[in-house]
C-alpha cells in the first residue's frame, strides 16, 4: 500500500516559487516513498508567428522558405 504523501510548509512554498510567473511549460513534482524529492520546472517560450517572422535574420527567411517548398514528409537538414 502507497504511504500517504508528506508536505510540509516549505515544500508547499518550494512548489508555489516554481510555479509563479511561468506562463507557458510544466512542474514536475518527483515523490519517493511518500515524500517529495525533487521539483523540475520546464519553462516554453511561445513566440507569435507574425512578429517572428519579422524579427527573423534573412538566412533564417530563406531556410523556412526552402522547408516548406518540400513535399510533405520529406525533410530538409540544414547543416552549417
């Protein structure tokens, strides 16, 4: 039978710091034996794709461009 989780005060403020201000990703909370030992944050940053477009360098332009006239499923591997 799974022993009943322990938190504490400290564990639940641990948790509250990571997830403050994340606006996009996930918390992932690692229990062993009914107590909390790890805590992993993974933060995504979501860019608009109007404004990428705009904020992209030319090389970056030309490389989307040369991936999207491929037929679908092929794939184009860019090495610099």
């Amino acid at each position: 039978m799974a022993k009943p989780l322990e938190v504490d005060q400290q564990w639940l403020e641990r948790i509250a710091e990571q997830v403050s201000g994340l606006h996009y990703g996930n918390v992932t909370i690692t229990v062993h034996d009914g107590r909390i030992v790890q805590i992993d944050r993974t933060e995504r940053t979501r860019y608009d794709g109007s404004a990428q477009k705009q904020q992209d360098p030319p090389e970056f332009k030309k490389q989307a461009q040369q991936r999207e006239s491929l037929p679908q499923g092929e794939q184009l591997r860019i090495v610099q």
